[in-house]
C-alpha cells in the first residue's frame, strides 16, 4: 500500500513539474539547473495532502472583502499616473539596453489601474506576455487573476497594477541576470513612483531580492513586511510557484499573505465619518 503511496505521489510530482515547465515556455524538458527557487523539494507532508484531501476535501475560506474598494484618485500636485506611465513607456521606446532584446517579441511594461493603490510586481514576462504584449496573461497569471478577485475580493483592472522586474522575457524563462536588472530597475521604480501605490506585493524571489536588493530566502520570508522606498512592501509566492506546489499550505500561506495586504489597504482607507 504505501508503494502504492510513493508511486502517486512521484507521478503527482512530475505532473506538476512539466505544468510548470510547460507554463514556463519550455518545449522540452532542460538539461540545465532549473532556479533554486522552482527547484526546492516538496515536503513529504504537503504531496499527501491532495490524496487526503479526496476524502475530506478541504474548503478555501476565501479573503472578506468588505465592501468594493474605492477607486484612487490622483493626489493633489502626485500628477496624472496615466500621462507619467505613458511618458515612462515612451522613454523606454525600442528597448536595446540589454541582450533580452535580441529575443524578445514584445515588450511588456504593465497594466491595469495607474491610479492603483495596489502594486503586483512578478519577475519577467514568460511566452504567452510575450506573444501578447502584456503581464501575466498565461497560466500564472489566471491563478493570479483567481487570488486577487477570488480571494481579495478585487478587481484586477480597477483595483490593481501589475508589471515585473524585467520587461523583456528572459530566454527559456530563465532568472534574470544582474545586467539585466539594472537596465530595467530605473523604470520598474519610475512606474512605482508614478503610480505611488500604498502597498506593494513582490511576487517571487527575484522580484523580492530585486525590490530589497539582497538576496530573498522567499520561502523563510514569505509573508512579511518590508519597506520599498517609503511603500508597505510585502513577500508572497510567485503564482507559478503555487501551480507547482498545490499544496494546502502552500494556498492557505498565500491568502494569509493576501490578507494582510487587503488589511493594510483597508487601514489606509480615510474614514468616511471624518472631515
């Protein structure tokens, strides 16, 4: 019987890893080291945890949202966010500044509401951001879509802005470089200071260790707060990561991280009764 244990979960394993692959933009499977962060074991406890969980399905208690957030306006002497981002992109132009340019189809700056009092900021666009010009469009990005709306009880159009630390995509998504970095950073933290959001979600290792600029232990950190230039910044699991490790754990940590972002937000929020 617990042959029979092993064998299922070693399947479940692999099948997770080519999804990740595959959501990645390999065709193949890489005979290179995959990053260490994609690359940590899945604890013995959470691979059994989708078997168990067949008998007693576990329920997702989903983020409250207490009433729709109030859309941001601009403040006073902040400037219009949509003409700076528009300035940032034009600034940006053909983008050569460094080799991920040479492979790139589009680049990928950003979307969503440039009023935002919620950032996202993921590591690098990967083949369907690609193909489509913009972030997180791909499997990843549905989970993400899924966490904020779901599970925030936001919208991802009025209620968010998400771009990543790179707007080329790296070749067979692999981590961006130290040069790489630094030739998009000075614009990754223009859109964050026209857009001026209260909180900041850094999703992943290398948009943590990007955002901090020291290296980011993100399954230590995950869930903690941190400042990025005067901005509440907080450290959750790249969505990709999730997908890979579908854990209980691994989606309950995400939602308490999530929390604590929505409260931050909430907390932030003017009290109606004031004057």
């Amino acid at each position: 019987m617990e042959k029979t244990t092993e064998w299922a979960t070693a399947l479940w394993e692999l099948k997770n890893y080519l999804l990740f692959l595959k959501d990645s933009g390999y065709s193949e499977i890489p005979a290179e080291n995959i990053p260490v962060e994609a690359a940590e074991p899945l604890p013995r406890k959470a691979a059994k945890e989708p078997f168990e969980a067949k008998k007693t399905k576990p329920v997702e208690t989903p983020v409250s949202a207490p009433g729709p957030m109030k859309e941001r306006v601009p403040e006073p002497g902040a400037g219009n966010a949509a003409k700076l981002l528009e300035e940032i992109r034009r600034e940006i132009g053909d983008c050569t500044r460094c080799k991920l340019s040479q492979g790139r189809t589009n680049i990928v700056f950003g979307s969503g509401n440039p009023n935002a009092r919620l950032v996202f900021v993921g590591e690098g666009p990967g083949a369907d951001e690609d193909a489509q010009g913009l972030p997180f469009v791909g499997r990843a990005g549905k989970k993400l879509t899924e966490i904020i709306e779901k599970g925030m009880g936001l919208s991802r159009e009025r209620d968010t802005y998400i771009c990543n630390i790179v707007k080329c995509r790296p070749p067979g998504n692999r981590d961006p470089e130290p040069d790489e970095i630094a030739a998009c950073k000075p614009f990754l933290i223009k859109q964050l200071q026209a857009i001026n959001p209260k909180v900041v979600v850094a999703l992943g290792k290398p948009a943590a260790s990007t955002l901090l600029e020291r290296p980011v232990p993100i399954t230590r950190e995950r869930g903690t707060w941190h400042e990025f230039k005067g901005t509440k910044l907080m450290l959750t699991f790249h969505p990709a990561y999730l997908l890979r490790f579908y854990t209980v754990e691994n989606r309950r940590n995400v939602l308490e991280d999530m929390k604590k972002a929505l409260s931050a937000l909430r907390d932030d929020e003017p009290d109606q009764g004031s004057h």
